[in-house]
C-alpha cells in the first residue's frame, strides 16, 4: 500500500483524491504483483482444473483455444452478481463512515444467494455442475472487468469528468489510483467493491465448490473443514460489515488497478484455492490430526475475532471501558495497550496468519498450499509494515510510548 503525498476531500464531488507518490522499490513490486500475480494464480487454476494439483509437475496442459477462459455464461455470471450486489448495497448507502444499524443488506445477501446454491443442488444439480464447470471463465472474465473498470475511471479522471486534480504521476495514477473514495449513485464504490463483491464472492465460490463435491460423492473432511471454516470467516466478516471502514488501507490505498487486483480477484479466487484443491485431491489426514488442525484454526479464530472487537468496540466508545488500559495522543483520542493489543501490535493478523496456517496443513501442505501460504504471508507482512508506518505518523509521541510498552509485532517474545 503506497504513502501518498497529496490528499484532500472535494464535497462537491462526494469523493477523496490523492496523489500517488511511491519509492521506486515499492513501484517495482507493485508491478511484479499486478502483471505477475494473475499469470501466477491462473496457472495454479489450471493445475486443478486439470487434476494436477502437484504443482511442478510436468507436462503442464494449458488449454489453447479461447472459449476455455471465456463465455457467455460466465460474463452474465460476473456482471449480473456485481449489478445485483450494487442494487442490494444501494438499499442502505453508507459513505461517510456512518454506522449502518440492523441487518447489514451484504449479510442478507451472502445468507439469501448461499440458500439459492442450496436449493439449486436439490433441485437442478446438473445447473451446479454448469457453474462449477465455469471457474476458469470466471476468473479470466473478472480479470478483463477489472482492466475495462479501471481504465474507464483513468480515463473519466483525465477529462476531468470526476476529478480536476492533476498534479500526480500518470502511470501511477492508473495502477493506485487517484481517488480514495468516489461515490457512484448511492454506493461508495472502493468499499462496495472490498465487501459487497470481493468478500461475498469468496464466500460463495467456496460454498459452490463444496456443493459441487457433494453431487459428485468426492466429500472429504478436510474439505468440508476448509470450505466451512472459510465461510464462517467471511459470514464473520459481512456481518460486522462496519469494522471494515476504520481498516487503514480503507483510508489510504487509492481506487487503482492494484485495488482493482487485490479485491475482486485475488480475495476470491486465491482464497478460494484451498477448498478447489481440496475438493479435487484425495488428501487424507487422520482422525486425530484433523481434530488438532481444528482446534489449531479455532485457536486462531479467537485470537482474530476477539482482538478485532476488542479494538472496534474500545474505538467506538473509550468510555465504557475505562478498566482497559490506554495511551492519549490526541486530545479525546487514546490508543489501547490491553488485552490482545497490550501483547503485540497486531493480534488480528496473528490470527489471520494462524487460519491460514491450519488450511495449509489441511491441504497435505502441499506445493499449490504453500505456495498460497507464502503469498498470503508475504502480503501480511507488506501489511503490517504499511500499518506500522501509517500508525508513527497518526499517533506521533504516542507511538514511541506504545512501542515501549508493546515492543512485539505478531509473535510475542520473537518478533
């Protein structure tokens, strides 16, 4: 996630530009990751669209002809679940921050479509098999959507329709973009897109997968421990929807192509690959080692889940929970030094990192499992740099205070 060295809300305009402004490390990074990543994750789709899921096997089939990545099918399928979400989302728009009370509209919907999978299992299985069968296509459709999306938005900024700024670098503008927040008729469009689309999206391929598996009698407990333990994230997720909008990368990473990447097709589909692996390799584990991968990925659950609220909950309202202890830096404004957070600086992603930890050993860690492992390893750790930096610079004096008394990052006593 770049720095950026300009920022400023148009009202008028209801959206926040910036400019992009990043070391020329970050920017070699950024664009080994954007033109690097999607060849990298169609190639391990293809492994297990195959059923070579050993990842450096060789030969390695790679379909030649077009209609193996793209379809009518699968177009209808991506653009008619993006229209859908945005005509849910726009039913309790939210793009100030404000607190969406009741039932978040994201959470009825990945409960309302997860029944429709449901019920077209037992009444059009063959229809399950059609959507499954799409995978590929989807993923390739979602990448094209992404580059026509993003290249529209350049172009509208460039002609001054949604923003008159100019004083930013043009290639980097394209790839992290030079909004942090545009509105689009009723729907802040970075955010729907992170939650609406990218989290609900997970949480549905996982659950398509696991149906698909069903009708095909190749059900296995490691499967279902996978494709169940991940829904159970993202219907977390969805649910507390609110907790989503305070995230740093929420208020600094601009509206870009590398946006774009990371939360349209990296978060379903890389996340997704487990369970797809799962779903099409015999993996065989134990009895009792099934049992402490799940009590492993519980542990990390609970770390994850309760220092969230911890932390959400103190933020919304330090005065009702004054027995935790704190650090001022800002008049009104403290920073909490307890419970999980008094152990290390981000217990959240310690979690996080422990799930992902309990997919890998689920999956036989298998070469296609760690290498996801170190992706969403290494991504973490770029994350928690970025937030460590965001976090000197917004909490001045107070963070050299909260270093003192939280010196660890993610692992107590190590790191």
């Amino acid at each position: 996630m770049p720095p950026y060295k300009k920022q400023r809300y148009d009202r008028t305009l209801k959206r926040e530009v910036v400019t992009p402004c990043v070391s020329w490390q970050y920017r070699i990074a950024a664009l080994c990751t954007m033109f690097g990543g999607p060849f990298l994750l169609l190639y391990m789709i293809i492994r297990c669209e195959k059923n070579q899921c050993v990842l450096f096997q060789l030969p390695v089939v790679l379909p030649n002809h077009l209609s193996a990545y793209f379809s009518q099918t699968a177009i209808w399928l991506v653009l008619g679940f993006i229209v859908l979400m945005y005509l849910i989302s726009s039913s309790k728009p939210s793009y100030n921050n404000e607190e969406i009370r009741g039932v978040l509209p994201s959470f009825s919907a990945l409960l309302t479509l997860s029944l429709i999978l449901v019920a077209l299992t037992l009444a059009k299985p063959e229809l399950i098999s059609v959507l499954h069968g799409e995978y590929l296509r989807l993923f390739t459709v979602t990448l094209v959507f992404c580059v026509i999306l993003n290249t529209t938005l350049f172009l509208l900024a460039q002609t001054n329709v949604i923003t008159k700024e100019k004083d930013y670098c043009l290639p980097m503008a394209f790839f992290f973009g030079n909004l942090t927040q545009y509105v689009f008729g009723r729907v802040e469009l970075k955010f729907f897109l992170y939650a609406h689309v990218g989290i609900i999206a997970w949480g549905l391929l996982d659950l398509l997968i696991l149906l698909n598996a069903v009708l095909e009698g190749n059900v296995t407990a490691p499967l279902i421990f996978i494709a169940v333990s991940q829904y159970i994230i993202v219907a977390h997720t969805v649910f507390f929807e609110n907790f989503l909008r305070s995230r740093p990368f929420m208020e600094t990473e601009g509206l870009g192509f590398f946006w774009m990447l990371r939360v349209l097709l990296y978060l379903p589909f890389l996340h997704s690959l487990p369970v797809y692996y799962a779903a099409v390799t015999e993996v065989t584990l134990t009895k009792p080692a099934l049992m402490a991968n799940c009590v492993f990925f519980l542990f990390g659950f609970v770390i994850y889940i309760t220092s969230i609220h911890q932390k959400e909950n103190f933020v919304a309202d330090p005065a009702a929970y004054k027995n935790l202890r704190s650090l001022p830096y800002f008049p009104g404004k403290r920073v909490m030094v307890s419970g999980y957070w008094g152990i290390v600086q981000k217990p959240d992603y310690l979690g996080y990192m422990i799930m992902w930890m309990a997919w890998a050993l689920a999956c036989g860690l298998s070469g296609l499992a760690i290498l996801v492992l170190l992706v969403i390893y290494a991504s973490m750790l770029l994350m928690l740099q970025q937030s460590i930096r965001l976090k000197k610079t917004k909490y001045g004096n107070a963070w050299s205070r909260y270093m003192s008394q939280v010196p660890y990052k993610l692992i107590p006593h190590i790191f």
